[in-house]
C-alpha cells in the first residue's frame, strides 16, 4: 500500500469506527505515496472522493469502495503541541 499500490488500503471512518479496505485509483495521489512526499503516520487523514458500491449476495450485502481522488492529506497534530 505505501508503495504506491492500487490494493490493500485500509480505512476507517474515524476514531472507534471498524476499518474498511478500499482500493486508490488516484495516480497523482499514489505517486506522491511512492515518492516519499507524503509522511503517513497513525492519525493521517483524507479528504477524498470515494465510490461506495454494495452488492447483495448469497451471504448478505457486501461493499466495495474505492478512493477516486485525494483533495487534502491531513496530518495529525503532535502530541507536543497538544500539551
């Protein structure tokens, strides 16, 4: 994933919210990922726009999502500066 791969991202919704996979289909976004440009810590958020499809199937509804485009990287704020 932080090499810059399609697959294998893992999400949540925020804090205490279940983690959901999705794929990123946002070259400039992975490219910036692939080159170190980007600092991805525990806390780093997106803002984006991301296609939810859920499809019913024998075993209930599934969801498949994928992050069309990444608008901000938000990066957490130190634990230093909290104090």
């Amino acid at each position: 994933m932080l090499d810059g791969d399609r697959t294998g991202w893992r999400f949540s919704e925020g804090e205490g919210s279940s983690e959901f996979s999705a794929d990123v289909i946002d070259d400039e976004f992975l490219q910036t990922v692939k080159t170190d440009k980007i600092s991805w810590t525990s806390g780093t958020c997106l803002l984006a726009s991301v296609r939810s499809l859920q499809v019913k199937t024998n075993d209930g509804f599934n969801a498949k999502r994928t992050v069309l485009q990444v608008k901000k990287v938000i990066q957490p704020l130190s634990s230093e500066l909290i104090k």
